[in-house]
C-alpha cells in the first residue's frame, strides 16, 4: 500500500514531539517533513529514539511550511500562526490536520473574546470538522480540515457529552474542576514554569476564562442538543502528563449511579479507546501515554449531585493521539491504526 | 513564666512530627511527653532536627496514654482511639486538643455514617470547641477540649463561610473539588501510597463521602446561619503538603468580584493568618511550611458562578499549627504564638 | 509464521507489567500465560493498556508456575524462586529467561555473600547465557536459558567494559556512584517506599554492598580480560524509572577524550540501541520507556582520571526490553524486534 | 541590646528568599533594606511569610547596592556583581557577608579558570575569611568581610577534611559524585530549567569542571595539610532543595569503619549542626530547610576504599543559613542563633 505522506508543523512543542513519535511508527503514513525553528537543520533521530528513514529527517525552518510537500500536514502551531496556514495549506488541496484552537469554535464571533483575535478565515470555520471521533464521528469522514479537540475539552466534553444528553442531569449549572500535567502550557521558558516554582505546587488558574470553555459547551450542544455555561476551573499541578477533569452535575432526583454508568456504557460500548470504571479508579496514569480515556461517574445522593470523572493524558488523546485517531477516522482507516501504545 | 507542661501522644505520624516539630518551639510551652509505638524507646533528636531538651525526650508508649503527665494533652491519634483516650484525659482535668475527627460533629448520630461508629462519649460532643479561631474564636475562651478541624474543612470553610453569610451566593448547590498532598492520608505503609504509584497520578477519591463533608456544613451552618448540602470531591496529588479547595457557587446576579472580595477582607481583616489574594495567585507553595491561609474569589458572570479558591498547608493549618492557634485562644496568649513560621 | 508461545511469571511486579506490555506486541510472540498472586482471576486487560487476545488472558496463581505450558517462560520473580524454578523449566525441555540475579554470577561460591542463600542448581551455571546482547552477543545464539542482567550491571558494565578493555584506563580503582528510579526496588508496601518518604529525598544505600557489583566485575572481566574490584555506591532518587551510572576511572596519561569516545564508537557502532554523546547530555529522559542506552565520556585531566555517564531505563533495557533483546539474539530474531518503542 | 542594621542585596533569588526568611528573624539583626530589581517597589510581605516591621519592606533597586545603609550587608549576587560591590562596601567601612564566589578562591590567578574573569579586587582576597565555621572557626572572629562557601563545597569539604587530615584515607584519588535540588542553579527562566524538562530526569553536568572544585581543595587543604586533585561530578536530580555528596577515598589497609566514625565524631563532636550517622541513613529530607550537615561513612574493604556521603539544604547550610552561622561567629554570637529551624 502507498502510504500517505505527512509534515508536522511545530515538531519540537510537547505536541509536536508526541506527533512525531507516532507518526513515524504509523503503518499507513510517511514522515516526510518536520519543521522547527529551534531545531532547524538537526536531525530526527538526535531528538528522539526513532529509527529508520525518520531517524534522518532533519528539522527545516517555519518560514517553509505554507509551501511544504506533503500530502497531510498536521499543524502543532499556536493559533495565530494556524489561522494563517490553514487557508494556504487548504488552497493547495492539502489536507490539515490543525492541533491549534484556530478553527474549533464555530462561531467566528467568539474568537475575539476567546482567542484575541478577530478570524482572518472564517470562511474555512464551516469546513472544519471537530475531531473527536467518539462524539463526532460521522462529520470526520473525508475530512479535509480537522480541527483538533483541546485538551480539557477532550476529557471534560466526553464525560459530559453522553449524561445531558440522558436527560439524566441537568444542562445547566455544570461545575467542572480540572487538573493538567505542565506540558499542557506547551514548552516554556519562563520562570513561572520552572521547576523550583512548580513542583510541589498547586494552583488554580484562569478561573472561567479558559479558551476550551465555549469548545465544551459547543460539543455537548452539538451531541446532547443543549448545554447551559459551563463553569470551568484548571489547575496546574506537579505531573509532566495528563488531564483529570472533575464534573458535578444536578442530578435529577432518585437516579442510581448504574443509571448513569449504563449511559456511558450505552455511548461508548464499542469505542477502543474508552474505559468506563468506578470514578474513584480513574487514574491518570493508567492512561499516561496512551489514547486512552478512562471515565467514571458518582452519585452524590445527599447533595443531589453527580460527579463524572475523566482522565486522559493530555498530549496522546489531547493532542497528538487523537489527531492520528481523526486523521485514521477521515480516511477510513482502523481508528486505533498507529495508537497501540503500551503506556507506562 | 511559668511554661504550660504538654504531651503528644501519637507522635510520631506526619501531623505529630509536626506538633512536635512546633511545640518544641513554642515559648509557652514546655514538652515533657511524647508517644509513640513506632518510636517507643528512641530520643526525639534522632528523629527530629530539635535542640534543647526536647531533643533528648524518649518516646514513650502509646499505652502510657491516659495516664500521660502533662497539663495539655494532644492526641494526634485515629478518631478510635480519641474517643477513648479523651474522656479519661478530661476526667483527669486535662486540657485536651484532639487533632482527630472524633469530637467535631455535634450530632452524634452523625458517626456511624461518616466515621463508622457508634460515639461512646457523646455527652463530651457539647463541651468540645471547635478550633477554628477564625470562624469560631469566642467559643475557644477557656475552652478545655479542643477538638481540631480536619484540613479539607479548614480550606473549605473558611473559603465557604463568609460569602454565605453576606447572602451574595446561594448557600445551596455548592460544588467543591480540593487537592490534597499525600501526608494528609498518614503514614503509610502500602502499595498503593507508594511512590511508584502516586507519583505523576491524579485521582480522585471517596466522591460524595468524605468524613470532612458533614464537618463543613456543619462549620458554615454555624458562621453563616444556613448550609445547603456540599457536594465535595477529594483528589489526591503527588505532592507532600498542601491543600488547595476550589468552590464553585452560585452567585446573585449582578455580583461584582469586588463585592466577593470586601466580604473576605471584611471577614479576616484582622486574622494574622489569612492573606486574600485575586484567585489566580492563591497557591500552596506560598503556604507551604506555615500556618497561612490564602484565599482568592472570582466571578464567572457567563456561569453565573463565583469561583472561591482557599491554600493551606494541611499539616500546620490542617493539623498542628491550627491545634496550637487553638490552644493560644483557649489559654489567652498571642493567637501567633509558636507560629511564625518561615515556610519555604 | 507460527509465533513462540511464551509466559510470565511474577507478572505483577513492575518489571513483569513491562514485559506483558511488550510481549503482547512482540511480533513474534504469543502470550498464554501471565501468573501473579496479587491479580489472579483478573484479565490483564484491565490491569493494562492491552488490545486483542492479551487483554483477555487472565492472571493465573503463582503456584502454576512450573507446570507452565509454553515454549518460553519469562521469570520475573525473585531469585529465591527463579532458583526453584528455573530448574523445573528446564527439566521439561522448555526456553528460559530469568529476569532475576539467581543465574547471573558464574561461581557458585559467590551466592552466599551476595544473595544470602547456597545456589540450589549450581549445575546449570554454566548453561546460562548472560543476555547483554552487547557485551556477550555471541554467546546468546541457541540460548536455552538467559540470565537477563541487573538494572544497575547493564548501565555499569556498558560503561566500563570497552574503555577498561582499551587500556585507556586502569581496570583498578574504578569509582562507581549510580542513581535509580524507585520502581527498581520493585512494588513494595513499605512506608521506607512510601511518596512521603521519598518525593523530595536523596540517599545512598548499600554501600559497597549491592549484589550487582560482582555481576559488573564478572562482565568486565569476560570482556575486557580484566577487571579490579570496583567500588559501587548506589542511590535512591524521586524518580519513577531510569538510572544513570557516572564512574570515574584512573587515566593514562596525555589520552584525550576523543579517544575514548572513539573507544565507545567502535565498540558500539552498529548497535541499534547504544548512543554516544557528549557526557554532559546523556540524561535518564530521553531513553525513558525505551530499550536504549545513552553513553558519554569526559576526561578530568586535572585529576587524572576519566568520567563515564551511561543512562538506561531501569525496567527496559535494565529488565523487560532487555530480556526481549537477549530472547531475539537466541532465536535469531532482529534482536529490534519489539523493541521499537517510542519513549516519551 | 541594640540590632545589627543589616541589607541583602539580590533578595528574590532563591538564596536571597531564604537569607530574608532568616534574616527576618534573627534576634541580633534588624533587616533595614532588600535590593532586588525584580520586586522593586513591592512589600516584602506580599513575597514571603513574614510578620512585623520586615513584612512592610519595600524592595529597592539593584543599582542602590553599593549606597545601602546598613552595617552588615548579605550578597546574594553573581560573582561578576559581588566582585564589584564588595571593595567599595568594604571601603565605606561596612561588614559584608558575600555568598557568590567572588572572594571564595585565595590564588587570584585561579579565577580567569574557573570564574571566567580576571579578579578586579585581588587585594582583598587575603581579607577574606572563609565562612565555613565547622572548619575554619578561628579565621572568622572579627572577619569584616566574609566570603560564604558554596553548596557543594560545604557538603564535600565537610565529608572529606577531617578523612584526609586523620592519614586514614589518601589525599589523593578522591572521587566525589554530588547531586543537588534546582534550586541549586538559580532562579531561571530557561527551558533547560523548566518543570517538563527536569522532572523524572536525571544528568550529570559540567564534568571535572565545577567552580566549586579548587574551593573544594582549597579548604581540604588548608584543614588537612593536603589534598591531591578531586575528580568532581555534579548531577542534576528532579528535588527543589538539597545536596548529597558520595566521596568514594582510596583507604589504608585494615582501617575499620568505626576508626572513620571516629575521626568524624572527634572532628565534629561539639558542633551544634553535625548529626554522624551510619552512612545509609545520610538523607536530604533530614536536613532539608534546617543548617544542619548530615555525615555518614562506610568502609568497601573488597574495593580498599572509604565512601563518605554528607548531606545539606543547599540554600540553608549550603547558602543562607551558613551565612548567618558566619556572621554569627564573627559577631561573637551564638553560632546557633537564629539558625534554630523546624525542618519538614
């Protein structure tokens, strides 16, 4: 079989790195092209523990990538350098699978509130198609333009996706606490992010004001037909890897806790990729890279509440896991082609 | 002065190391006991960094309990064994801080549900004060058991007490997702505390039933006058100390950030220990290795949510240094005394 | 092609979770059988990230251990029973690789210093193989039973064995201080073990003293022809895996450190796992969930002496990698095959 | 009694941070000035725990330095700033604690080497007095301008001194591998530095190398009368404070380990500081944010070696806290005042 060639835009981010790691142990792909200011002229293989033809691939400059040659291009850029590919990439009839947030929110009016930006291509927002397979498999065949989940919004969506739409929880009044592993910030050379500042730390941050909030909020409308605001906390705490997002929802009165498990079951029984387990044994790292995304749910009968849990790790199903996954999902290939990772 | 003589009995678990670490310390103290089985037969300069005479104390056996010689007794015990240990000590005419869980709720028939059992000393539930001298410091007068509050619901209180009160958010419908560092589950000596599989994981744990969850409500219920059902969720996360308690609230509308903050600053202007901060900057690194406690408050308008952040270190201000603040109200002396502590 | 059937036992441990994650993707393995008390009854699927048949065996009792039915059998147990064991296994005519130390030191004589018991099956000393496909490739081919070498004796003796053979260097005098992640001293509940104790904390331990030192002297010495006793510290650090060996050598005079970089690159240079780098980039990091090893020499002319670095994964090419390398020398396999493992 | 005026300058780096912990509540100093560029014009209280008239601080400009008032002056500077600050301090006729390398080496030509600068105030040199009062008491009464040792020169000078100087082990051969907490290296904003890099990592770094290495010898042989060239390795290892330093010394013949110990107890017999302990119970978190110096030692008879291993907070004993203990013995003062730390 011909196998489709492929450039990662970005390759030396956190995203950029996991990408290439399994890009270049796809069975149906082709590294062709990386591309990293940092890295230019390095090659692969001094970076990472790759072997064969990746392992020779040298960095080339960002200045090359609207032109680069490739049949798919994944964009692990920040949004404002993807809303200024994207239509390039599009233009020369490639396909593109964007890891930024430039082109998740339907809406063009939400970038400027969201994202700082007024679009500079929201005639591409309508062709992008979301790719989070297990909640919006069917858009993905074909697609030309994926537009890759956020993080948060990956574990926080799926968790909360399939309980509004039960009709089992309230819509409204959704409070979700959630954790990330440092990488999710991207690779920083800051002093906030240090080591001696981070570790042994805990804190809240961007109370509310997250740009995956209106990205949640628009794949549970989207799937479950409605979603009230969503209140949304992310923490930053000492792990390198993984998301544990923490949803207490209104549940409506007398439901069992298997009532609602049934409904993850119901939604998710013949996903590979998706574990439902007791909520107090959804573990980071047993989904530490892996694609994986184990969920659970609690019944907080005093409080007339639930709680669902999720935990992923932020850049395999987060990122680079679940760009492969849509990328498989659009072409037709098996979803999990490329994503037998052994975690640990 | 004549120093106040004390013992600890369980001395030699993380909240009594702490005890120990700041009684040894305390000007108004003279530590004269420590218990411990672990340890029976050791000095406690081989175990801690003491000078002094303290450093040359033998730890005694925790049989040696209720016959302990000393004019204040902290037991830094399982709430089993407070809740045989203090009615002897109080019958003796002791002072007794009681860092367990044994004392706190008023209703005795609250134990079997949270705590597994039936209370053998409930006529002592109304002589014990609870030492939470921010929220409850004119009962601590004089007070001769003390009984401590757990540190989640420290965190939580103090975070919850005084928004409900100003009748700015709803006093039901209250959603808190908190942190804590791995010595708040003790000492111990079990694969599943190991550092091999906490390290890098995040979970969450005992949804819905936590011990601390009635204590809270119980705690605001007294400051504010009314407490709706918590719903709390416990997450366990790889660092040693510290807490970090996120409540989300539902706010009246038109409730500025300002307003939440004066209520705070109202509330604690005068506490040595409590800092108010924007939420953002609320952090346990900053409270680590001192009594503080940091607060911040935000406003999520599109949620219709406050978001109310508190950090402590759970074994000063969750644990011992809390219990000597305690004791400092109880006795009239500086509420600081013993307490300026360096962190870092 | 028909694939080797192939079983672990012990498969609990952190080594054997290792080897179950990479024998179930091994192309030319079949897994039939995973024993281990703590999981019997359970399906390895749920314990791990496993898809197709693997996911559904399910853990048998130890005590089926030598009544095993499959062409190889990994043993991840403990030397007291691989010594008991590997008896039994052979007996039957079956291939096996013994993960621990049971088999790894030629002269019986030595096992009562070492590992504190007389060898129960000295007989089959010399059969076993010592699967350190790079220092004793040619002894493995047809191997009927491997000992697979110690975490600490791979990182050590790949060091050394090439420069003390060189005669660069002095096989005298030669100063070893090791680090390694907790999961090398196995799943353990100890509080010894226990994140509290460990986050944040360094220490040495057996001090010139651990069981690896003679299987390091041993190896060097079939290599390199020589070897003087080497003083071996290992330490304990708050990482969950890798090890990096940095020993210090006696230099000839006037040897530049090309030379002995040239030394490593010649014995190293068509090994698929092995990298030489500069000494001050090598970094338990990148070779992580891999099977490599990372090596780098520096010269201390002031001093005399040469410094050689080596990283490695303790649970990889320190355990469950390796044992797949050494298996693939004995079949004639691409001693890759497997191995190609993304890190991370 | 009147207080000692005292100012750091470079009060926000990690050193900075811990000498005004300190410094803020040493009962014979009164903190009168901060200087540090980053938090000029903020409270110090806002940055730190501090209560009382430090907390009201305000951090002024670097570029005050050399103007501060105050009659003892702490710098926690570069080298290439305290080079310059130092002579025109001294000039003015204030006392001055130095905790950078600037005065720390007697030859000025040995600067040019390992400082990388040609020293521009050589004629205060032999001024300087060494602030490492467990070996160099005498030297410091009275010292007007005392240059504080480094971190790693502490632990290893201390571990090896008293060895050397008792005949027992060789002056010469003597390898040391030390690992030291990131906060070792400064605050940084750097990606080197960053949480996502050095967490779960480990590397040795600047091999032979290290500036700490002539200061090393320097005050091994000042106290024992000699000291061959050291073999020196630094490793960094993923803690927030802490140093652990494993000198591995070639032994005369039938020295048992208890003639070692007892070397270290005679030398170290009335210092408030030192704990000797069996070497495999030398552990960082037993020192960590206190001034004490842990010190253990084994004999490896098989190999003819000593190993000694110390252990110190690399910002307290290795920075902070041994400034204090210097000054303190200059003033004539309790070397313990205000040096009297919990620990935890």
């Amino acid at each position: 079989m011909q196998k489709l060639t492929c450039a990662i835009v970005g390759a030396s981010g956190y995203t950029g790195l996991d990408l290439t790691r399994l890009a270049a142990r796809h069975p149906q792909l082709k590294l062709v092209a990386l591309l990293s200011d940092r890295w230019a002229g390095e090659a692969a293989g001094d970076r990472l523990p790759l072997s064969g033809p990746s392992a020779g691939l040298r960095y080339g400059a960002l200045s090359e990538a609207s032109a680069v040659e490739a049949e798919v291009v994944f964009l692990a850029t920040p949004p404002e350098v993807s809303v200024e590919l994207v239509p390039r990439l599009i233009a020369r009839g490639l396909r593109v699978v964007d890891l930024s947030g430039a082109f998740r929110l339907a809406d063009k009016a939400a970038y400027p509130t969201w994202y700082g930006f007024q679009h500079a291509a929201p005639e591409l927002l309508a062709e992008a198609r979301y790719g989070l397979p297990e909640l919006n498999r069917a858009a993905l065949a074909g697609a030309r333009l994926i537009t890759n989940p956020g993080c948060y919004a990956t574990a926080t969506a799926m968790a909360l996706a399939p309980l509004v739409k039960s009709g089992l929880v309230s819509p409204d009044g959704v409070a979700v606490a959630a954790m990330s592993g440092v990488s999710g910030a991207g690779r920083k050379a800051s002093e906030e992010y240090s080591f001696c500042e981070l570790d042994e730390d805990l804190r809240a941050y961007r109370l509310g004001r997250h740009q995956h909030v209106p990205e949640i909020e628009q794949t549970v409308k989207r799937y479950a037909g409605r979603c009230g605001p969503i209140s949304f906390v992310p923490h930053l705490v000492p792990v390198r890897r993984g998301i544990l997002a923490t949803a207490t929802l209104r549940l409506a009165e007398g439901v069992a806790v298997r009532a609602l498990e049934e409904v993850y079951l119901a939604a998710y029984r013949d996903e590979p990729f998706v574990r439902v387990l007791p909520a107090g044994q959804v573990a980071v790292k047993d989904v530490a890279r892996t694609n994986r995304v184990h969920l659970g749910v609690a019944v907080d009968a005093r409080a007339g509440a639930a709680v669902a849990v999720a935990a992923i790790d932020n850049l395999v199903k987060g990122a680079a896991g679940q760009a492969l996954q849509a990328l498989n999902a659009a072409m037709g290939w098996d979803e999990t082609s490329g994503l037998d990772l052994v975690g640990g």
